[in-house]
C-alpha cells in the first residue's frame, strides 16, 4: 500500500485510475498547495509509504475525469453504488473524490443533484446493498437520509461529505485506508456509568465515571479502531467528565474570523460571551486518533445547515472528521442513549460485519428497546469492515433451547462479555419489534450491568448478550436464563408465554389492577384502606415504568424490578383478602347480588340469545355483555340460564367456572362439590376462593375449600373442592350458591341453586 500526494484534480483521478487497473493498493490524496498534512500524519500512524507520483503527464493533455470513471465502473460491482454530488447544483470538483473512492471500491458510479436522482440511480443499479453519497455536506441533508430509508430500506447507506474537495479528499482516503490497517483497541467512554477503575475485554476498555482520563484520552498518541462514548452532549461539545469537555470550536483562526463575518448561529465564545462551560477543560476531538467514533449523545452530527459556522465548521463531528476520523456515527436527534448500543456496536465491528450492518442492527434494537428514534446514521463507508468475521461459536457455558416462538439460553457459572447466539427459527425475529422479548427467568442479579441485543444477519436471527467484562454468577444459583419470545406476529410462541411470570409481566398486572381497585366503588364495593395502597402503587408507576424499559434492553435492572413489584403484589393480596372476605360477608348477611350491584355504572352493550347451552340443564344460555359507562373497556360477561337459575358473571370471556355434583343438599350433612376454573387467557389466574349462599348463616350452613387458593396458568384449568355443610333451614327451599375468585382486583363469580331435600 501506498500513499501518492497530488496538486491537480486531473492528477488525483489519474492516479486512481492507474491504480484502478493494476494490482496493489494506492491512495491518491488531493491538495492544490502540496501540504497534504492530515493524509501524511495518518500515513505516518499506520505505516503506509509516501510515494510521489510518477513524473509526467500520467493521462491525455485533457487530464482524467469523472466521466472515464463512469464509463471504467460502468460494469463494475452491483452490490455497492457511490452516488456523486458534484456541488451545490453545479459542478465544483466534489465528483472527483468521488470517482477516486468509486475506483478503489470497484463500484458503479453515477451523479446526482437531489434525492430524487439518487433513487432513480438506485433503480437503475438494481439492487445494490450499499449506496454511498458523497459530496458537499452543506448540499446534503437528513432529508436525502429519511427520503432514501422510506423507499429503499433494505439499502446500507453511507455519507462522505465535506466542506471543501480538499477535505472531502483527506476523508475519502480515511476511509479507504482505515479498514485495510485497523487498530488494535478500542476505547469505549462512559461517563454516564457509575465506576472508579478502566475495566476491560478483549480489545474493548471501558472508562466509566470516575476512571475518565481526559487528558490521556487527548493527548494524540497511538491509534483507537473504535473511540466510542456515552454522554451529554449537543452540536458542538460533549461532556467528558465533570471538568473536561471536547470542544467543537476550531482552531483555525481564518475559519473562525470568516464565520464571524457571515453572521448566523456561532457558539457563545465566537460573540465576546465565554465559553457555556467556563470552569471545563477543552480539549480538541483532532487529538483523539480513531478510526471510527460512535457518538452515543445529542445532537452531534449536523448535515445541510450553516449552524455554527458555514458548513457545520465548529461541531464536534466536524472537528472528529477533520482529523483522524474516517468513519463517524452518530444520530442527528436528541437521544437518551443506552450503553448497550455502544457495546453492541463494538462488538458487531469485532465479528467482521459492515459499518452498515452494525448501524442497521443498533437502529433496529433502539425500535425495540423503545430507547430512540432509530436514527443512527454513518458518516463514512458503510461496506468498510475493521476486523475478519470470526468462526463465532457460542462459549461451552452457554446452552440454547429452542421451540416454535421461543428460545431459552441458559448461562453455566458465567456470563461471558460478548456472547453471540446464532438461533435456527428465522420467524423469531421475522414480526415487528414490539412483538419480541428477551426477559430473564429470574432476576439476573449482579453489580455490573448485562444487555441483550437481536439482529438478523444474512437472513440468520441471532441473539447478542453483552457486558463490560466477563459476569461470574454468584450466590446459591449458579445459572441465569434469559427467554427470547415471540409473542405478536408469524411464528409466535403458542401456549403460555414470558409475559405470564416474571417481574415485567408483574409490572403490566400491576397497572391493571390499580385500575380494578379504582373501579370498586362502581361494583357497590368499599375497601377500608384501599386509598393508601393505591396511593402508594401510584407513586411506585414512574419508578417501575422505568425499570420495565430498561430491563428490555438490560436484564441486570430486574432484580430491582421484581423487589419494587413483590412490595406491591404483596399489598394487593392484602386488598384481595378484604375484598374476598367483604363479598362473602354481604351475601351470607342480605340479599346481596353482585350483578345487580354494578349495573347502575355499566351498560348492556351485546346481547347473544341463544349463546350455547347449560352445563347443568342443557338448556339454551343467554350472555349480556356490559360496558362501564366512563371507561368502556372495562366490561362484565354474563352468562344466565333462565330454566335452572345458573349464572356466570367474569371479567372477560377468557375466564369459565363449573360446579359440578349433587345440588341436592341434606340437612345435617355434608355435600362435596367439585369446583373447575378454566383459564383461555394468555396470563395466569392467581384468585383467593370463597363460597356462601344468601343469607345462609342463620341457618348454619357452613363451606370448606381445598385448596382456598388456585393458580391457573394460560390455556389451562384448576379444580378446588367446595365442601358444603348444611344446617337446618326452617324452610326447605332452593338457595342460591355464589362462588367468587378474587385476583388483583379482579372478580369472577359463578352461582348454582342447591335445593333442600325435605326429610320423609
């Protein structure tokens, strides 16, 4: 490999085109005044020799142009289409630096002047995997991004664009050379994780709050693959701890007294203000030497404005690119960012796959982690590769059971840092985001954070699990498991699914059973101390609601999740065990009817008639389907025979209750009835029983369950024995049985006559 220094345009293209055509690599650079100062320092950092160009007129007295590069590339590579922008609607030499990365790509080359020529560009090549626009970036903008993505999303696209050719040069030559020499390290910056010491894997260091080194991290020396950060940041600084920020402002005085002059946005210290942060230090991103950012913060990366001096000049992506930087990645939006995203993105780099590949994978888990806007874009090549795919097989710890929609991993003694699971079902990840998880069995535990991440890679589903360093599991468990579900979509998990346990699908159950309790009082139900509780509950939502996100992403977060839910699950079996006690104390004490009790707040809104037939007569069933006038998703499904007298009043239609056996009862006996309670849902029934018959305690009927309590897991039944001792009734006349099942604040309840056998 080689560097070649040129003065011309006609010379730089030639160069690139004798290269085009014979073996070796050779990188052009482009510099009217001959000083090449960025392409000879990173030269001089990778080991690549500086070689003049061969004396004389290389090509025809008409020099080399955009045009014969067309016309060498016009049967070159399908997979890869470089889109020119020569200028900002005319031609100004940006075309160049484009044939010149066309060239040494082997890609076809075509030019445009909006976005509407690039995808008629695009429909032309066919069906390229990666598109790469390059040219101004003050003619460029993330409308040609989010134009491009809505109709071409299967495309990997790239940006090459800076505010002069000359520049535009020096970061085509990055790109180009970064990949064939990549680094051996990898810094990760972390201010926003709590830590005191470096802490490394493989070639991955991760700084954490209270281990940044700021001056270190600047002080030019040795070379990063990756310098990748999470932190607060905006246009033109990012925070590097608590007294140090990178600083956007250049240094170039010519730039700065020019934007001055021009007027428009400019950071505070460029109109006589100070610096924002006046106690921080500044430090300059020129003297970070990566090949490749990942800026996980706000509002870093700027395209098509003249924000902060003309063509983006004092942000910080700007000052990166200017630099060392052949690659810099970043979202334009504001973000709350995770550092699974940064973990992902270096290891992704590290399994040999394309920059465009390693964005499309961190955009597709920011959709589903809910974290942002899947916005992340590539300033850069986005077929370039840093690293040879590995033969990646799964640790000898990690184990992987899979089924139709599921998948269990199991983790022996240890969580490795970087664990990549490929799985065989492709209908895994094959429906929208909102229809996967990846949830642990039981809460993770341990002091540093653990992620999990999906992609789809060559059509292969895989499952990422990720952290700082290796995870040793602790504590009387020597495993942890996670389950990847789908549970919307084609291939989802048939039968009970993770939503039904755990502490997120606590969480859910949690939500809807404040609502429950709410709703008492339009049952004709008043729970002494409900208020408190609920209140509590209420507070605890925000804190849950956020735990709930970042277990999606982090499953390390459920262990607190599931201590703050158990605290709350725990006052609602209290609430349960009131209201279950307050039912049967109104039935047996007056005529107290549960379905007449909440009619004065709901409505009928269906009638079914005929709607199937008795299970103890055989005669026809009607249903009332009735809605709460205020909030008409909460509903009441009554089932009534008019022959024997059975009812069945539920929540949903999901829930059936049966009593089975002799409804004839003996005074001064006991009568055993069997009880069946049929859950079709897709979350288990955890319900408190009791049974009593109206106004039956002075007549001395008593009722025993076994068991008093019934779990009922998704898409199955539980049966419990009612027990019935009769007393003696005064008169021997039918009674009605009511049979209630209280679970979070749900009620579901079944009533059967019993008649009185008269002693002969």
């Amino acid at each position: 490999m080689t560097t070649v220094p040129t003065r011309t345009l006609d010379e730089y293209l030639a160069v690139a085109l004798s290269a085009h055509e014979a073996p070796g690599e050779t990188f052009p650079v482009y510099d009217p005044e001959g000083r090449h100062l960025w392409p000879r320092r990173v030269s001089a950092r990778l080991g690549i020799p500086v070689v003049d160009p061969p004396t004389g007129e290389p090509r025809t007295d008409s020099g080399a142009t955009p045009e014969e590069a067309e016309a060498v590339l016009r049967h070159a590579r399908e997979d890869h289409l470089v889109v020119a922008v020569p200028g900002r609607g005319k031609d100004e030499g940006y075309a160049w630096p484009a044939a010149v990365f066309a060239l040494a790509k082997r890609a076809r080359l075509e030019r445009a002047y909006g976005v509407e020529d690039v995808l008629r560009a695009v429909r032309r090549a066919g069906s390229p995997r990666w598109l790469t626009i390059v040219g101004p970036s003050d003619a460029l903008g993330f409308g040609w991004t989010a134009r491009i993505r809505e109709a071409r999303p299967e495309l990997d696209v790239g940006l090459l664009c800076a505010q002069s050719v000359v520049k535009l040069g020096e970061l085509v030559f990055k790109a180009l050379a970064h990949p064939r020499l990549p680094a051996a390290r990898d810094v990760f910056v972390a201010p926003l994780l709590k830590g005191d010491a470096p802490v490394a894997a493989g070639r991955l260091t991760t700084y954490p709050q209270d281990a940044v080194d700021a001056a270190a991290l600047t002080d030019g020396t040795g070379l990063h693959r990756v310098f990748s950060l999470i932190t607060h940041g905006s246009e033109d600084y990012m925070r590097l701890g608590s007294g140090d920020i990178l600083c956007g402002l250049t240094p170039d005085e010519s730039a700065r007294e020019a934007a001055v002059r021009e007027g428009g946005p400019l950071p505070a210290c460029l109109q006589g203000d100070g610096c924002v942060y006046p106690e921080a230090r500044r430090r300059d991103p020129a003297r970070v030497p990566a090949q490749v950012v990942f800026a996980n913060a706000c509002l870093t990366v700027k395209l098509g404005t003249q924000l902060l001096g003309r063509d983006n000049r004092f942000t910080v992506a700007q000052r990166f690119l200017d630099a060392w930087a052949g690659s810099y990645v970043a979202s334009p939006l504001l973000k709350d960012g995770t550092p699974a995203e940064n973990l992902l993105f270096h290891h992704l780099l590290d399994e040999g796959l394309p920059l465009g590949t390693a964005v499309r994978v961190v955009n597709d888990n920011l959709r589903r982690w809910g974290v942002d806007a899947p916005e992340v874009v590539i300033i850069g090549d986005p077929e370039a590769t840093y690293a040879p795919e590995p033969a990646t097989v799964a640790p000898p710890s990690v184990t992987c059971h899979e089924e139709p929609g599921r998948a269990r991993i199991v983790f022996e003694g240890v969580v490795p840092a970087r664990t990549r699971i490929r799985l065989k079902d492709p209908d895994l990840l094959a429906g929208p985001a909102d229809g996967l998880t990846v949830t642990p069995l039981a809460p993770f535990g341990g002091r540093q954070p653990v992620y999990c991440a999906t992609g789809v890679i060559d059509g292969e589903p895989n499952l990422f699990v990720l952290a700082l360093q290796d995870h040793r599991i602790t504590g009387p468990h020597t495993s942890r498991t996670l389950v990847l579900e789908r549970t919307t979509g084609r291939g989802a998990a048939p039968g009970p699914t993770a939503h039904g346990s755990g502490a997120v699908a606590a969480a859910h159950r949690i939500v809807r059973a404040i609502e429950r309790y709410e709703n008492l009082a339009f049952l004709d139900l008043r729970l002494d101390r409900t208020r408190n509780i609920l209140a509590d509950a209420a507070n605890s939502l925000p804190t849950i609601a956020r735990r709930v996100k970042a277990v999606a992403a982090e499953p390390t977060r459920s262990e607190p999740l599931e201590k703050a839910t158990d605290r709350i699950l725990a006052n609602c079996r209290r609430l349960d065990r009131n209201l279950l006690e307050m039912l049967l104390r109104l039935t047996e004490t007056r005529e107290y009817h549960f379905v007449e009790a909440y009619r004065p707040a709901y409505a009928v809104r269906h009638v079914d008639s005929p709607y199937g037939v008795c299970d103890y007569c055989g005669e026809v069933l009607h249903r009332y389907v009735s809605a709460h006038v205020l909030r008409p998703h909460l509903r009441r499904h009554l089932l009534s025979c008019p022959v024997c007298g059975a009812t069945q009043d539920t929540e949903d239609d999901a829930v059936r209750i049966a009593i089975r056996g002799d409804n004839r009862l003996q005074p001064g006996t006991e009568t055993v009835l069997d009880v069946r309670m049929d859950n079709d849902g897709d979350e288990p029934l955890e319900v408190l029983l009791g049974a009593r018959i109206t106004r039956g305690k002075p007549h001395g009927f008593g009722f025993r369950l076994d068991p008093d309590t019934l779990t009922v897991p998704p898409r199955a039944a539980a049966r419990t024995r009612l027990t019935v001792t009769t007393g003696e009734p005064s008169i021997h006349h039918p009674v009605l049985l009511r049979f209630y099942a209280v679970g979070l604040g749900r009620i579901d309840f079944a009533g059967r006559d019993l008649w009185i056998r008269k002693e002969r």
